[in-house]
C-alpha cells in the first residue's frame, strides 16, 4: 500500500541537493549494464537540461526545488505511474515531491532493462 508524503517528506525532498543523488543515479544504471549516456537521455527527456546544463546544475549544488523550477518538464512526465521508494507517483500532491519521484522512477526503469521508448512514454 502506498503512503501519502507529509510536509516534512517533501521538505526534506525540496531541500535535497541533485548533486548528492547524481553519483547514486549513474551507479544505479552502470552496475545494471546501462550506460551514462542513456542516464543522460532519460533526465534530458524528462527535464530538458542536457548533459551541459546537468552538469553546471551539479557544479552549483542546486537542490531539488530549485532544480525543477529550472527544469522544462516533458509534457508527457504525466504518464509516469507506479509506485516508487514506497509513493504511488501519481498520487503525490507536491509537484517538487511528485517531479523526484518521476526522475526516480525514470532512474530505476532504465536500471531494470526496459527499453528505451517505453521509458520516454512516446505518444504512441
């Protein structure tokens, strides 16, 4: 059963720096066999940063709320469902919460082998 997120939960995710989850990302997916590149992939799709911009993001040590503030969601991120780190995503009400849970969900689809035009939700 899924659990709704308090306010302290999405404080603590808000203030969260990306900078300490992104080593977490990459050997996520690299200990799975998937590449850095893909990883790239994924967060560009979802975010709209590329690989430049993720990076000077890292640099500044932003954390999660300011990282989606600056972020171009994709208009199809809606489409990610499921439960992840014990939230059903789409019934998160913070969107800074909700916006993690979706890269977080992205990170581990990506970790588990799915291929890569079901993890970017095309319209088809």
């Amino acid at each position: 059963m899924a659990t709704q997120a308090t306010p302290e939960h999405n404080e603590r995710v808000a203030k969260m720096k990306f900078s300490s989850v992104w080593p977490h990302y990459v050997n996520k997916v690299e200990k799975k066999g998937r590449t850095i590149e893909e990883l790239y992939e994924v967060i560009e799709w979802l975010t709209g940063f590329d690989q430049v911009k993720l990076h000077q993001l890292i640099d500044e040590e932003v954390n999660f709320k300011t990282f989606f503030e600056r972020a171009n969601l994709h208009p199809n991120a809606h489409m990610i469902k499921g439960l992840i780190c014990g939230y059903r995503i789409e019934e998160l009400e913070n969107e800074t919460t909700r916006n993690c849970r979706y890269m977080d969900k992205l990170v581990e689809e990506l970790a588990r082998g799915r291929k890569m035009d079901k993890i970017l939700r095309s319209d088809d």
